[in-house]
C-alpha cells in the first residue's frame, strides 16, 4: 500500500510544476481560443472577455496571496522550489506578453474583423455634427447625473475606488492657471458599449442598413468632461482601473454567527489592498505617481495598457442577434428514460439513472425537486447548495415543500467564494420559508453535490438519492460539462444519510459503504486504487489509469502516480486547468501523458476510471486533486456501478476525449501545451462535438 510518508522521496522541487504559473498556462489556452482562426467572431470575442475575467480573478485572489506572503517577508519556498517573490516575479513575466499579445489582436484583427460584419465600435470623432449632438443630448440626459467628479486636494483626501471600476484621472486648470487632479468613475451600472442607433433617432442615417454601431461609454464621457468642471480647463483625462485583494479571511472558531460574520467580510472584501494598476499608455508621469503615492502600490504593480483598459466587458458584444457569428445553436434533451409515462421515483427504482450535461438537460434535476416537493408520499429533502446562481427553480421548489409541510434540510455553502452574498439570500428566503438551513462547517466548505428525498412507499420508507460533479445551477448546467447519477442504491443512501448528519449535527463516522469522503478517507481510497494498479503490473497483469479532472495540485496523489508509471502503470490524464504534475520525464513519468481540453463548453466533471485487470472501476466526484478538496472541503466521490453508464463514460467520454485533435493540446515536461497536430487525412475528432451529435 501506496503510504504518505513512502511517497514523500518524490517531494523535489524538480518533480513539480508551480501551481500558478500552471494556472497561467490553462489561461493561455484560452486566449488561444480567441486566436483559433476557425472559430466565430463572436465566439472570439466571449474568450477575450474570458481570459480577462479569469485575470481579474487571478489577481484577486492568488497574486494578492502572495503579496501579502512577500509583506509578511515570507520567503520559504513552495514545493516546487520558487519563494513567494520569485512567483511573483515569474507571473509578472508570463502575463505581460499575454495581455499585449491580445490587445495587439482586438486592434489590429478584431476591430477591423467586426467592421468587415458590419459592426462599428466608432470614435466620437468617427460621427456627424448631427450624431455627435444628439449623444451629447443623450449625455446630459442619461449619463451626467450619474456622474459624480471627485477632486483631490488639502481640503478633499484621495477617494476611495471600488475593486475593477474603471475611472478618469484628470487634470484640471482654472483662471488662476492652478493645476488639479480630479478622479471621475465611469460608472458600472451603465452599458460600457453604449448601441448609438436607438439613442439617434431622427438623425440615423444608418436606420435599416443591418449595421449595429457602438461607442465606448468612457468615450462619450470624456468627450463630455468640461460640463464636469464648468469654467476650467480640461488639460488632461486617462483612464485607468485597479484591482483589490478580495480574498476573505474568515476566523470561523470566532464567530457567534458565521452568516453575520461573512456579511461583514463582504463589506471590508472592497477595502482590500491594491494588487493591480491599469493604466492606459500615454498617461503621463505626474498621474502616475499619483495613484500610485495615494493606492500605496509600486511602480512593478502598474500594467500598461495599449488599447482599451478592461477589455472583458466586451462581452456585451455576445448578445448581438448573429447566429452565424456563433456557434452553431445546442439545445439540450431530456433522455428519452424520461419519456415514460412514469414519475421520476418509480424510474429510479428500475435502475440507476446517468445524466450527462449539457448533452442531457437539467431539466430532470430540477423535476426530482419540483416532484418531490409535491408528492404527498414524500416525507423529507435533504440538500447540499454551493453556488446556487440567481433565480434559483431548485430553491423555490425546496421552500414550496416547506410550506407543504415536508421536512426540509439544506447545506448553504456561505463561503463560496463570490457566491456570498448571492447564497445569503437564498439562505434567508429558505429560513423564512421554515426551511432548516445549515452554513457549513467550522474550517470546511461543504462543495459535495448531494440531494436526498425520503419517501413513504407501501414497503416502508424509501431513499432516493442525486449524486453530482457540478452545482445545483441551472445556468451554468448549459455551458460546463458535468455528470451527475440518481440512485436509490441503499448503500449508497446511507453513506449520503451519513454525510447529512456529519454536515448538520454531530458524528464521528469514518467508514461508509460505497462513497469516498473528503475530508475523511478520499486521499487514503484513491492512493489504494492506484496502489492496485500497481500491484496488478507486479503480477504480470495490466495496469491502467485514466483521471479527469479539473486540476491536480496534491503532491502525496501526484507522487503516487509517478510510483505507478515507474512500475509500468500507462496512465492517461485529462486535465482542464492546472497540473503540478511533470509528465513524460526520464526516470519518473515516461508512462504519464496530461492532455487539457479547452472548448466551447468548460469542463468540468471528474472522472476517475481504473482498469483493475479488466473489472473496470470508475468513480465520479465532487473533488479535483487539490489539497482543499482533500482536506478542508467536504466532498463525495460515488461509484457508477451499471455496466451501460460505466461504458458510456469509458467510450464516449474518456476515450474519445484521449482522440480529440480538435481541442485538446499535449502537456510536454517543461510545462508548456501544444496543440496535438492531425496527420494528414486523419479524421477530425472534437470531444463536445461528437457528444453534441450523439446527443441528437
């Protein structure tokens, strides 16, 4: 048996790629995507704003980290031998080329790319006398009460800026030729891409010609900038956006009541310490040292920007009424299981039930619900909610059953991170509902996808259970990819009866039947899967891995299967976002291949298969291989036990994922992905593609 401390010889820092700087490379994937000549323009455009939303948040939360390691004057290394400053200093590296790279491409590609579609990002200086007065109509009418300047002198100190507001830094000079600096903020509640043509009326000339123009909102303001400052001079306005620390430290074993608590933390999260200054290209020196003096960053923490600051708002762009600037149209189906003329208990009962999103609709997610809610049979719902997204169906069918008066139970996740507020809502509404509603456990997030319904049946009463990889969100049901499996399987029922009573009253519990547990036994069950792999190769047998997952940082898992590649193990591993691991290095992972498949949907489901000399095992899960699913999280990972779902998995997921030569590019040992080159008449394979067809 594989062990912790046995594994720990593989704990070099040669064997291990840094955390962040592999999440960088994930990032230029999709940026990548935003370069794919084949793909739509529009389709372009919504992975530039996902390459700079995923910046965002990467500054947010990891480079801020890591600030504050270097303010603490942290200096020891992490596993992989890079001490906080050098990480930094090596993200700051990989990052530059990147965001210059892609600004060069919106300017130079994009924008005249979108003019060749009859799609006008115009200059104010690009329009009519007759189009220039009616914007600055629509300006004083719509905008200019919005706007608030905001002076900087001995009399008004520094304002505060909010986390990604975009804003002005001005100069201004009066009659007396005094000089000063003001800050306008362009406001968020706007439209950053404002369409000109409503706003036109009268005066479009363009009314009917299939075009659809645009103008920036900060231009539009800046052109109107004097009527800010009435009787002064306007010498200089640059733009510029900065972005906070906002990750939230909760001291948990303080609170009185975590809820209250983690509000309190949503309100200081905008007081955070700067950690990003963008600046664009041509602000002068003086402003410079303004902000940076006032928002005590150093000049290393100022990107400048050659082009638009904050080019994820483009996005707006997305929802531009042109099929064929798009993907072609996916709507998910029901399987046909759920065409009989039966309620969704008595289906469960025959047999276990795979659903495979976005190919199959969440639709049946939600029903269980709903039916449950309303069946008078039904005593009982226990549920788990991580991040449950806006206008929530499962949420409302959970407090319609309180009000029918069932017993309902609910595990809001509060400290999911951005979800905060979102889940306090939703957590208040259940509690108003009588809905008995648990935030999680003190230093654990509950991230475990789990529903149970207890039902009375003329046999007794009946468990029924959902099991999944991804949120309870029927939003982004549509767009990641994830698996989930109902089941009425009674061992199964009991470890999740198991896990419900661990999560909202008092247990010890250390063994279950079927399920893996986090922070339980999931590292010590996955290490004795791989530990049999092993053992089969040893015996003369085969030995065979193949893991999907999201990300594998732990280093015990990692060190494990650089063990079993050694002993002859071929592992194949599918990885969406980072990877610590080194593969295809002499002497320590020959037989380890990482590939990453980045498309039109994210993927996100974890899939663990084994071959186990033949008797396939495959596990589904909550958790990647990170230490925070393994140790601080509570997390399920289920076994898929019907032979037609585990060949489902097998041969239209795994295997045809180990073929895509569409999307899907090859980790090589110096941390870099490649694409995987098709050889010349070799047949396209697109993994969401041919689900997508199988789908039909």
């Amino acid at each position: 048996m594989l062990t912790k401390d046995y594994l720990k010889k593989y704990f070099i820092p040669e064997n291990y790629f840094n955390r962040d700087l592999s999440w960088l490379e994930f990032n230029r994937k999709v940026l990548e995507e935003a370069f794919n000549p084949d793909q739509p323009l529009l389709e372009k455009i919504k992975f530039i704003s996902i390459f700079f939303s995923n910046l965002d948040e990467f500054y947010m939360i990891r480079v801020s980290g890591l600030k504050e390691q270097v303010a603490a004057k942290v200096s020891e290394p992490t596993l992989d031998g890079l001490t906080p400053l050098q990480q930094l200093r090596q993200i700051e590296k990989e990052v530059h080329p990147m965001v210059d790279s892609l600004y060069r491409y919106w300017n130079e590609h994009i924008l005249c790319d979108l003019k060749e579609n009859n799609i006008f990002i115009h200059e104010m200086s690009d329009l009519s006398p007759e189009e220039t007065d009616a914007l600055n109509k629509y300006f004083r009418k719509e905008i200019y009460p919005v706007l608030t300047p905001l002076a900087f002198d001995p009399g008004r100190p520094f304002p505060y800026i909010s986390n990604l507001s975009l804003s002005f830094a001005i100069l201004i000079q009066n009659s007396k030729k005094e000089k000063h600096f003001a800050r306008v903020k362009i406001p968020s509640i706007l439209p950053r891409i404002i369409p000109i043509d409503p706003i036109l009326g009268e005066c479009n000339t363009n009314k009917g010609n299939g075009c659809y123009r645009f103008i920036w909102l900060g231009d539009l303001i800046k052109y109107n900038l004097k009527s800010l400052f009435p009787g002064l001079e306007v010498l200089e306005a640059h733009r510029f956006r900065i972005t906070r620390d906002t990750d939230i430290e909760i001291q948990e074993d303080e609170a009185d009541d975590l809820l209250l608590m983690i509000e309190e933390n949503i309100r200081q999260r905008k007081f955070g310490s700067v950690v990003r200054l963008e600046i664009e290209k041509d602000m002068p020196d003086f402003m410079i040292d303004t902000l940076t003096e006032n928002l005590l960053i150093s000049k290393d923490e100022v990107h400048i920007i050659e082009g638009r600051v904050g080019l994820s708002d483009v996005m707006s762009l997305y929802s531009l009424p042109l099929s064929h600037l798009k993907d072609k149209p996916f709507i998910s189906a029901s399987p046909l299981t759920f065409e009989e003329d039966e309620n969704l208990f008595s289906l469960i009962r025959k047999k276990d039930i795979l659903l495979h999103h976005p190919y199959d609709s969440f639709l049946p997610v939600i029903d269980f619900i709903k039916q449950a809610s309303r069946d008078p049979d039904v005593l009982a719902i226990k549920q788990t909610l991580y991040r449950v997204g806006n206008n929530s169906p499962i949420v409302k069918a959970l407090i319609e059953a309180a009000e029918l008066k069932k017993q309902v139970a609910v595990l809001v996740e509060l400290k999911a991170r951005f979800d905060e507020e979102n889940n306090i809502y939703w957590a208040r509404e259940l509690e108003k509902a009588g809905v008995h509603v648990v935030y999680g456990l003190v230093g654990l997030k509950t991230h475990s996808k789990m529903t149970m319904v207890v039902r009375k049946e003329t046999e007794g009463v009946k468990r029924y259970v959902h099991l999944g990889t991804g949120n309870y969100n029927s939003s982004t049901a549509k767009i990641y990819t994830d698996l989930g499996l109902f089941t009425c399987d009674p061992e199964i029922c009991d470890d999740v009866s198991e896990v419900f009573n661990f999560l909202t009253g008092y247990s010890e519990n250390t063994s279950f039947n079927k399920l893996f547990v986090s922070p339980i036994n999931t590292r010590e069950n996955f290490l004795k899967l791989i530990s049999r792999e092993i053992d089969n190769v040893q015996k003369g047998g085969i030995g065979k891995i193949i893991l999907k997952m999201n990300s594998l940082v732990d280093p015990t898992l990692i060190a494990a299967l650089y063990e079993a590649s050694l002993a002859g193990v071929k592992i194949d591993l599918i990885i969406r976002g980072i990877s610590c691991l080194i593969p295809q290095r002499e002497g320590l992972s020959e037989n380890i291949n990482v590939i990453s498949i980045v498309g039109r949907f994210l993927e996100h489901s974890r899939i663990y298969y084994f071959y186990n000399n033949g008797e396939e095992v495959i596990f589904l899960s909550s958790a990647d291989f990170m230490q925070r699913n393994l140790d601080r999280r509570v997390e399920t990972t289920f076994p898929v036990e019907d032979s037609h779902h585990k060949k489902y998995i097998r041969k239209h997921i795994l295997e045809i994922a180990l073929k895509d030569n569409s999307k899907s590019r090859v980790l090589d040992s110096n941390g870099k992905y490649k694409f995987i080159q098709r050889k010349k008449n070799e047949k396209k394979v697109n993994l969401q593609e041919y689900l997508m067809d199988l789908s039909d």
